[in-house]
C-alpha cells in the first residue's frame, strides 16, 4: 500500500476543502504523531495557513506532546507560546470537553492516530468530543488516518453498564475502522446532533498487500509512548489485555506491548508448549520467540521475566489469519493450566473504574476472564461468544466505511 494521502496532508493543500473553515474559530484535537507527510506538525501547518484563525488546541491521553508515559498520569492545561494559544487537556482534571473549552471555537478538527482497537483510548475522547459538541450548532471534522490493525475485527462486545474511557460503546476489541469512520458510527448510534465531517484519505485499503493497513511510504510515529512500532499496533488488540494481569506487558523496556506476558515466576517455554497443544489454531499468523527481559520499572521491576515475544511482521505475519484477541487469550489459559494457584488478575482500579477487575473494565465484561478461569472451558466456547459477536459488528458498521 503505497501513495495514501492522510486528512491533514489533503486539508493543507486543497484550498475547496479548507473554505469552510474561513471566518471560523479553528481548535485542532492533537497528539505526536499529528504529523503531515513532511513531518510538519499539524498545529504548525495549519497555524501557517493565513486563512485558517487557531484559538485552541487538546491533547489526548499522555498529552498533546505524548511526555506523559504511563497510564493514568495526568497532563495539564497550558499555553502554547508559538502560536498564543491555550492547550487544553483531556486527560487532565477532565476527560469530557467542558463548555468552556467548547466555548473556543466553532469548528474542532480531530487529527490523532489511532491503533484500531476499543480500549486505546483516543476513541473514547472522540466520543466525548461529539457529545460535548452535540446541539451547540458547532462542527467536528476528524482528518482520517489509516487503522494500522486494518479491517479484521475480533473480540467480544462491551456489555451495557461497562462503558468506561477504554470502553466508548457496544463494539468488540479490534474494531476494523478508521476514527473518521466510527465518528459517523457514534453520531448515528448515541443520537447526537453534530455538524460532522470525515476529511477522508486518498487512496486507503485496509486490507491489502503490502502494508496491510499501513501505507509503506510513510515512518510510523509514536502515536503514545509505548506505541513504539507496527508491529506493537498489530499485536495490542491481544496485549493490551496484559494490563490487567499480574505479568508483564513489557513496559519498563524497548519493546512495550510486544509480548504476551512476562514474569519471573512464569516458564515461557512451558506456556508455549501448553499452547500449542490446547489451541494451535489461535497462534497463526505470527511467529513467537521464547526471551527474557528485565523491566527497567513497573511489573517486575529489575527482575529477569521469562516471557513470549510476538513477531507480527516480515515473512512471519498473515494479516488475515493473525488473531491477537485469541492468541492473548490462549496464553492466559496456558498459564492458568500450569499455575491453577497462580494470581494472574490485577486487583488496582483500572483507569478510575473500582469496582471492577481491571482484566473485566478491559473487556467489556466478564467473559474472557471467566472463560480463562473454568479449567473445563474449551477453545470452542470462547470462539462461539466472539464469532457471534464479530458478525453482528461487520453487519452493523458496513454502512458506516468509507473506503
């Protein structure tokens, strides 16, 4: 896939599109990787526009600078001196766009890359945007980019009463969308009154040869701190999950996200084998590397882990028969198979929910952990829950893709 032209790079230089904007106070929702094919910042290539009139920015979850590396460390608000302007933090004091900060302008141009997945939070914050935005008469245009995970879809859906800022709406984990795409998806779906507008791609195939989903000709840009390469955003529809277990996810190293599990007290080896045999079919599309890391912080800090690396890339990653949900899946009930006692499920409230187990606020429910927890649940009752689950999404979405 090569040749795609992302929302920014068509807004800047087609002087039609960018009409609307002229008169218009103009906020630009942003993060790292808001980056232009020349690897101008969108902020600056919009505030050198001289039609185009910047009154605000946000900044996601870690920041409109991405400095922020862990989850749950807030960003504040504050001023951005180039372009004399306030930055406003929406993973701050709020999560939600008060009135005020809607207050600043007429039209908020949305510009974040996004990994595909629900719990990657940059989908809840469109979200919030639309809703805050809903009935003032303002605009919300999302500049579309590429879901680097592509169009599969995977995962079980949220349950209702189990919506949190890493779960927006009733979809499963891998969604298969662009962010412009599940705007349209939200508008439709809550209700909302929003003038909203998708400033598509050229040229974006989510499933074809050879980027799958990513166009080859452009560098990947951290869009968070720990989404340091292709290979991560493929793999964290699965990995994420890691974050509410007891193992590591790989943070405290180079390769956050990357594995699927680590921990000094888990023979990797051992997992591996009770894989292959309780479900091989779940493992395809990638190949896993025995190794061994030592986490510079968090889980398991300056401890040898025994760990599986995943490599979903080069000649070892089929896009098509990849499924990360699972094979995350399969390791928690290897693990749980050779370790009946072992405490694999973090007990620590998980992006301000408490009274749930991190692993179910995940999730969206109970049924994963609950699957991996019944010592005589098979492969085929995981997959029954899911594959109907996915159906329904392919079906209900359709309508909503634009390319």
């Amino acid at each position: 896939m090569t040749s795609v032209r992302f929302g920014i790079d068509r807004l800047i230089t087609d002087p039609a599109l960018r009409q609307p904007l002229i008169g218009r106070r103009v906020a630009l929702v942003a993060h790292p990787a808001s980056l232009t094919a020349g690897l101008v910042h969108s902020l600056d290539a919009l505030a050198a526009l001289p039609e185009i009139r910047l009154t605000a920015a946000f900044g996601p979850q870690h920041g409109l600078k991405g400095d922020k590396q862990d989850n749950m460390v807030e960003t504040a608000d504050f001023h951005d001196p180039d372009h004399g302007i306030p930055v406003f933090s929406l993973y701050g004091q709020v999560r939600r766009p008060t009135a005020a900060m809607i207050e600043t302008a007429d039209v908020f141009l949305f510009d974040l890359q996004d990994l595909g997945c629900r719990i990657y939070t940059f989908v809840t914050t469109l979200l919030y945007l639309l809703e805050a935005v809903s009935g003032t008469g303002k605009a919300v245009w999302v500049l579309d980019r590429p879901n680097p995970a592509g169009r599969p879809v995977e995962g079980m859906t949220l349950l209702p009463g189990y919506e949190s800022f890493v779960g927006a709406g009733p979809m499963p984990m891998r969604h298969g969308l662009t962010l412009g795409e599940m705007g349209r998806w939200f508008v439709d779906h809550f209700g909302l009154d929003v003038d909203y507008r998708v400033i598509a791609m050229d040229g974006w195939q989510g499933d074809a040869a050879p980027g799958f989903g990513w166009p080859t000709d452009r560098i990947w840009i951290n869009p968070s701190p720990n989404a340091a390469s292709l290979n991560m955003a493929r793999a964290y529809a699965g990995t994420v999950m890691i974050e509410g277990a007891t193992v590591s996810e790989g943070r405290g190293t180079t390769r956050p996200l990357e594995v699927l599990f680590g921990a000094p007290d888990v023979a990797a080896r051992d997992v591996l084998a009770e894989m292959q045999r309780f479900a091989p079919h779940w493992m395809s599309g990638c190949a896993l590397r025995e190794c061994w890391f030592e986490p510079t912080f968090h889980k398991h800090a300056h401890q040898a882990c025994s760990a599986l690396m995943i490599h979903a890339e080069g000649p070892y990653y089929d896009h098509h028969a990849f499924r990360p949900w699972r094979l995350q899946s399969l390791a928690f009930k290897a693990i749980r198979t050779l370790y009946p006692d072992y405490p694999l499920w973090r007990d620590f409230p998980y992006e301000y929910v408490e009274n749930r187990l991190a692993i179910d606020v995940i999730n969206g429910g109970p049924g994963l952990r609950e699957w991996v927890d019944d010592l005589g649940a098979t492969p085929g009752d995981l997959e029954a829950l899911a594959t109907r689950d996915e159906a329904a999404w392919v079906t209900e979405t359709r309508r909503y893709r634009l390319y």
